[in-house]
C-alpha cells in the first residue's frame, strides 16, 4: 500500500512563499487568501489553480500542505467537487481534485483531514456524475492516496468505492479512448485497494480480475500499469489454491 504525489506539469521548484505566478499574479499565499475569504471573488479558479501547481512541488511539501489544511481551503475545495459551487467546469474540478489529491498523498494526519471533510465522498462524487475522464482519473489517485494511506482506510472504503471504479473503466474501455495516464491511475488505485495483509476478500478481487485483459496484456502496453496489474495478481494468488485457480482463470500466465 502507498501514496503518490501527483506532479506538477512544469519543472518549477522553489520554497513556500516564492514568487511563481499564474497570469493573475496570486502567489500561494495569495490564493489562501482568495479561497477562504469569497468564492464569488474573480480570481478563485485561478487561486485553485495556483495551490495545485504549489502542492505538486516535493520541496517543503508538507509545510504548504499544513498550511492548506490550517487555513480552512480544505472545505472549499470539497464544495467544488461535491458541491459544485461553482458549476461543472472540468478544468476547475481537475485542478480541485489534484490539488486534494496530492494533501491526500501527506502523512497520515493531512489524510484523515481530507477524510474529515468528507474527501472520499467527494472522490466519489466526481466518478458517479461526470464524463471527463482527466476529472474521473483525478479522483481515481485521491481515492488510491487515502485508501493507500492504511488497512483501516482501505477496508472502510473500497467497498463503498468499487461499484463506482468498475462502472467508470467499463465506460472508458467502451470507448476505446482510455489514455495511458488514466490507465495508471487506475491500476495504481486497484493495487491498493488489494494490497495489505489480512488481504481483502476473494470476492473482491473476482469483481477486478474482468479489468484485467484491458490493463494488462490488451491494446495498450504500458510497464507501469503492468506492474501494478501483475502484484494484484500476486496479491490475489496469496492462499489457497483457490485463489491461484482464480489468477490462472484470468489468463495472465500468457503475459507472465
């Protein structure tokens, strides 16, 4: 089971309090600012947008991910994507969602916040109602960083999550569309929905083995997504030979 920070899309470091701008000019303390004093201010996507490119730097990560929690942005962000306080932009929801994300991907204490103010329900939220698959794959790490977080955390919600993650891959592998990165984020989240001892139930994984021949051995190829796919056949295998008859019923010896 583990956590993954969900990186920035440009090569920027710096420390907490760094000048880097969006074309606004709000810096990350700035944004703070911005999300916890009015959502009808003009510049609150730009704000989001703001946090989540801080919070996808490694440099004193869990400083700015303090500071978030600390400054009561968390609760804005769940009303964006539970809420939608601010509609249905796509681009707004993947910057809320990453930026929830990645304090989701902190020690366990900044987890328990995002679970405290109802986090995975708004995961979950972007799964059940939206279409764009970069919102759903979004969702799908923060789901994987908090059920990843520990035992009590994956047995508490996998369950309530699963239905939700099936119905989603089964739409993107209808499509034919399904990139790479979504993928990944996929299998990243089965892994750790699968992953830890005492292991989850066979039926649990006899819900996920049907995934199997899309991530793993189908029309993409990707080392990551395999990988993750081979250990949670590795996890499934882990017993009786009931549970190795299951893995072999799924075909990938042939990848293997």
């Amino acid at each position: 089971m583990n956590k993954d920070l969900l990186p920035t899309d440009s090569s920027e470091s710096g420390d907490i309090d760094s000048s880097r701008e969006c074309p606004s000019g709000i810096t990350f303390s700035g944004a703070l600012t911005v999300l916890t004093q009015s959502d009808a201010d003009p510049l609150f996507h730009d704000a989001v947008r703001v946090l989540r490119k801080e919070l996808s730097l490694k440099q004193n990560i869990d400083d700015r991910i303090t500071r978030c929690i600390d400054s009561g942005c968390l609760s804005v962000l769940i009303a964006v994507l539970k809420d939608r306080s601010h509609g249905n932009d796509s681009s707004l929801l993947v910057d809320a969602c990453w930026a929830l994300t990645n304090i989701a991907s902190g020690s366990s204490q900044h987890t328990q916040a995002v679970v405290d103010v109802s986090g995975v329900e708004a995961f979950l939220r972007c799964l059940t109602v939206d279409n764009s698959e970069e919102v759903i794959s979004q969702a799908m790490w923060g789901l994987g960083n908090v059920i990843g977080d520990s035992l009590k955390f994956r047995d508490v919600f996998s369950e309530k999550a699963l239905p939700h993650i099936l119905t989603c891959a089964s739409r993107w592998f209808a499509s034919h569309l399904t990139s790479i990165s979504s993928l990944s984020n996929l299998s990243f989240l089965l892994l750790n929905m699968t992953s830890g001892k005492p292991k989850p139930p066979r039926s649990a994984f006899q819900q996920i083995f049907p995934l199997r021949p899309r991530c793993c051995g189908g029309e993409i190829m990707d080392q990551e997504v395999t990988k993750n796919c081979l250990w949670i056949m590795s996890n499934a295998s882990d017993g009786s030979n009931d549970n190795i008859e299951d893995v072999l019923s799924t075909g990938v010896l042939d990848i293997i």
